[in-house]
C-alpha cells in the first residue's frame, strides 16, 4: 500500500494530536495553545484538521479492512 500527500499529512496531524493530548495529560501542558495561542483562530484551524484527520484515518482505515485480496488459482498454499 503507497500513501498519498493526503495520506501522509492525515498521519502527520493526527500524530501531532495525539502528541499533544498526551501533553495535556501528562504535564497539563497545550503546545498547540503554547505556540499559536489560547483558541486563537490558528489553533482553532489546526484543532479542527488534526479532527478531520482522524475522520480521515477512521475511513481509510475502514476501507481498507473491507478489502478482500482474491488469487487467480485455488491451488494456491498460503
């Protein structure tokens, strides 16, 4: 499986989300409030793509769980 810009920057956000979740909950700590300011319009923005992201994830995530890989030949030994 080959990820796209997409891919990647989903992978990306939602990673820096999860950093900064862990932040908050282990030092009460908000970077993304710390570097672009408390629910300032820039914060708001990145609050709202890490979420997205996430959706996005959930979805490919999901797709790609339904894909079903056939063989050409039934004689095949896995």
């Amino acid at each position: 499986m080959r990820l796209n810009t997409v891919d990647w920057i989903a992978y990306a956000l939602t990673i820096i989300g999860g950093i900064n979740w862990g932040l908050i909950g282990a030092f009460d700590f908000n970077l993304v409030a710390a570097i672009f300011g408390e629910m300032s319009t820039l914060s708001r923005i990145i609050y709202i793509l890490v979420g997205l992201s996430a959706l996005y994830l959930i979805y490919t995530g999901t797709k790609l769980g339904r894909t079903v890989h056939h063989t050409d030949s039934p004689n095949i030994v896995r």
